[in-house]
C-alpha cells in the first residue's frame, strides 16, 4: 500500500514536470529572443556607429567589417522571430550558438577581468541556446505543430519494427 502510494505521488510529479517543460522552454526561447532582438535593433539605430565599432572593436575572423556587421544584423533581428516562433529547429539553434561563439572571441574585451561579466552572460546565453539544441522548440512551438501535422518523426511502431522486426 505505501509504495503504491509512493509510486502515485512520483507519477504526479512527473505529470506537473511534462506539463511545465513546455513553458519553460518557451520561457527560455522568449528570453533570447528579447536579448538578441534588442542587441540587433541598438545596431540598426546607430548604422555608423555599428560599422565604426566592427570595424576598430570587433575583429570578426575572416569577414570585412561592414559584411560583419550586416550578418550580425541580420542574425540579431531575424532569429529572433523564428525563437519566438519556434521555427527553424535545431539548425537555427546551431547557428545562434555558433554566432554567440563568434561574438565572443572577436571582442577581446570579454576576455579581460574588467569584461568577465560579460563572457558570463555569453556562456549563460550558450547554454540556454545549447539546451534548445538538444532539447528541441518544445509542444509550444510551429515546429512541434508542423512535425504532428506532417508527422515527420518516427511513431513508436516505426521504432519497435526497426528494433525487433517480424519474420
């Protein structure tokens, strides 16, 4: 009776973790996209201010400044749209992490003991990117709705055919 009982009470608890996942993750899409979405509209406001800054503060690797500028931009501006959406899936993960990466080792200053806050909040960000890239948009998202529609991901049947198939 008591590890019935127990047994119960875990189960609940596993029915409000499945049903708070999703919002956490939508919690956590939200929150980069407001970060990278107001670090992109900074740039567009100032334009002479973000190529001067390309060009004598960041030392984006093997790209001209203004080519920098405008990719980073661009990528500050859009991915935030498909964050919120949950568009894009893990490939668009990908790319922002490899572009907080990039943001990173080219501005120096984060490297510094005065800029470590900053590298902190670059690594915080890394590993919430990185979660969603492992983890997925979560139910709350247009990929989760257009994977049930089309139902690109393999059924549990599918799985156990592969697995154990019938002779």
């Amino acid at each position: 009776m008591f590890m019935k009982n127990v047994v119960r009470f875990f189960g609940f608890l596993g029915s409000i973790n499945n049903f708070f996942v999703p919002i956490g993750h939508l919690l956590i899409r939200l929150w980069l996209a407001h970060i990278f979405f107001s670090a992109g509209l900074v740039k567009i406001q100032t334009w002479l201010s973000t190529v001067t800054l390309f060009t004598y503060e960041y030392h984006v690797p093997f790209l001209p400044p203004e080519l920098a500028a405008v990719l980073a931009t661009f990528i500050e501006l859009v991915w935030p749209v498909l964050l919120v959406l949950g568009l894009g899936g893990r490939f668009m993960y990908f790319v922002l992490f490899v572009y907080n990466i990039i943001a990173v080792i080219s501005y120096p200053y984060l490297l510094t003991a005065v800029g470590y806050a900053g590298l902190q909040q670059h690594i915080n960000w890394g590993l919430l990117i990185m979660m969603l890239m492992f983890y997925g948009s979560g139910k709350l998202s247009l990929d989760y709705l257009l994977q049930r529609k089309f139902g690109h991901a393999a059924t549990d049947t599918k799985l156990k055919e592969t697995r154990d198939p019938v002779a």
